[in-house]
C-alpha cells in the first residue's frame, strides 16, 4: 500500500543518495512493519505474566524475558527478508552484514515500564542507509499502534497521517524527555534541564521510552522532546517519524544528529531555536547526584 507526501530534509539525502526506487523503500518499509508487529507479539502475549527480571550495567537497566523473546522474532524477519544487511540490536549487539544497510533494533523500548506494568512500551526497527536513518516502525502492543514512516510515504500511525504539532514558544508547550541509567553517576544527568523546562512550559512528561516519545511529537501530542544518553536503537525508527511528520530533530547545539552523541531535540519546528538556547543555558545542579556527595564536590563538569 504506497502513500504519497512531503519528506524530511535528512531523510530525503539518505533517500536519494541510496537510489533506491520507491517500490524497494516501499518493500524495505513492510519489512520493518512486519519486523516491529513480530516483536510485539510476544510483549503483548508476556505483558504482566513476567517470570524473572535481570539487571544489566548500570542500576535500574533491566532485561526481561520478553525482551529477549521479541528480538528473536525481530531478528528472525529480518534475516528472512533481507539476510545480507547489517543488524544493530540492543541484547544481542551487531551482526555485520554486506552493502549500506544496517538495521537498528530495540525488542522492548520501556523495558522498566513493561517490568512494572506500566503500558507504555514498544517494539522499534529503524533502517540506516550509511549511517543515516531512511526509515522506521515501532509496535505498541499495549495501545494497539503501529508507527511508520519513510520518505515520499509520509509519517502515519495505523491508517491515520501524522503531523507535528504547530507549537511556536516554549510556554504553550507539553514537552517530554528522560533520564539515562548513568544520571546517578554523573552531574550531566539532565536534571537541570528537566527543572528548567518544567517551569517554563506546560509540562514535561517522562514516559520512559525514547522511541516513544518521538513518536508521540512525530502525531503531535507532545511538542517537543530532548534526551541525553541515548543509543542508536533508540533513535532510528522515531527520527524519521518525526522528520516525515514534518519536525525537526538535531543534536542540542542545533547541528545535524549525530547518533553517536546519544543527545537529541526533536520538536514541531518553531521550538527548536528555544529548545537549543535553553539547553546551552543549563547547569548541572549542584547535589543532584543524590547518593554520590564525592560527585557534588567535584562541581559541574568542564
């Protein structure tokens, strides 16, 4: 089924650089659709009957069964359709592969959501064309939603066509972000910007899974979105939805994401030059790291 509309600047390089004819971005799109709805089954089929959860690195980064049970069924569709690309998952790691291609894989975006309880989670499949993302897909089980998008398709949830929000200032704004699992460890943990934009918006809302929150800016129920901390799999998929919806994403001083950052704005398009000047205003709080005084004492970082 083919869509027709407008494309997002970073998309459309990747796009046109790739060469790619609409009939294969269309088939590498069902791919990725069929991709995220195979992860979404066994979440759906786990949600709240959960056995054991693990933790990996730092405090609070969980692994569930159902995690890992997603993957395979991601995994398992991508080699199906597409065995010669290159894969970035999230438990298993990378899978080098042959040509320009490498897909980004998340199984479970919300994984201490979904440990709880708490329905927002997703399943999200993103493809890189050299490093670029050129399209995605995410599964919320829990919400019955598939988000999709690529260039020249437009950026849809279900049957229904998506478009950032018009928001222009800051004070009209419902925001969103969250908090990496290092925020403990380090004074850069987002803290301070998170106070910030509370007090100057309507609010800041903190779901707990990135790709998520990109999808919800890419429909238009959040404004704008910012987040330090994050990996390659959390992006993908979300940045173009944003981008095919006629966003704007970047990296915090307004230059071109840089997945390897893991630092994100993305937002209705006349936020992003206030969402930029209040995070170059920021300073990390002093006694944020509650439970680290010998990090206090050393002061913002340089």
């Amino acid at each position: 089924m083919a869509f027709s509309g407008s494309a997002g600047t970073l998309s459309d390089a990747a796009r046109r650089a790739s060469g790619l004819p609409s009939d294969r971005l269309e088939e590498l799109l069902n791919v990725a659709r069929s991709a995220a709805l195979a992860g979404a089954g066994p979440l759906k089929e786990m949600f709240g009957k959960l056995e054991g959860v693990k933790q990996k690195g730092e405090a609070g980064n969980l692994v569930t069964e159902a995690d890992l049970a997603a993957e395979r069924a991601v995994l398992a569709v991508l080699a199906d359709a597409t065995p010669g690309f290159a894969v970035l998952a999230e438990e298993s790691g990378r899978r080098n592969g042959h040509g320009p291609f490498e897909w980004c894989v998340d199984p479970l975006d919300g994984t201490t959501n979904y440990a709880h309880g708490f329905p927002v989670f997703c399943t999200s499949v993103g493809l890189l064309f050299e490093g670029k993302p050129i399209l995605g897909a995410l599964a919320l089980p829990a919400l019955d939603q598939l988000f999709w998008a690529a260039p020249g398709f437009g950026s849809w949830c279900n049957d229904k066509r998506l478009r950032v929000s018009d928001c222009q200032q800051i004070s009209d704004a419902l925001l969103a972000t969250g908090f990496a699992y290092d925020r403990i460890a380090r004074l850069d943990n987002n803290y301070a910007e998170f106070a910030r934009f509370t007090h100057r918006s309507h609010g800041v809302r903190r779901a707990g899974a990135a790709a998520v929150d990109l999808a919800f800016v890419a429909s238009g129920a959040i404004d704008g979105y910012w987040e330090r901390g994050l990996s390659p799999w959390d992006l993908v998929a979300g940045v173009v939805l944003v981008e095919q919806a006629g966003g704007v994403v970047s990296g915090y001083g307004g230059e071109e994401l840089d997945l390897r950052t893991g630092r994100v704005i993305a937002c209705a398009p006349g936020l992003q030059n206030a969402m930029i000047a209040e995070l170059a205003a920021c300073q990390p709080l002093a006694g944020a790291c509650y439970g680290a005084p010998e990090l206090d004492a050393m002061g913002p970082p340089p």
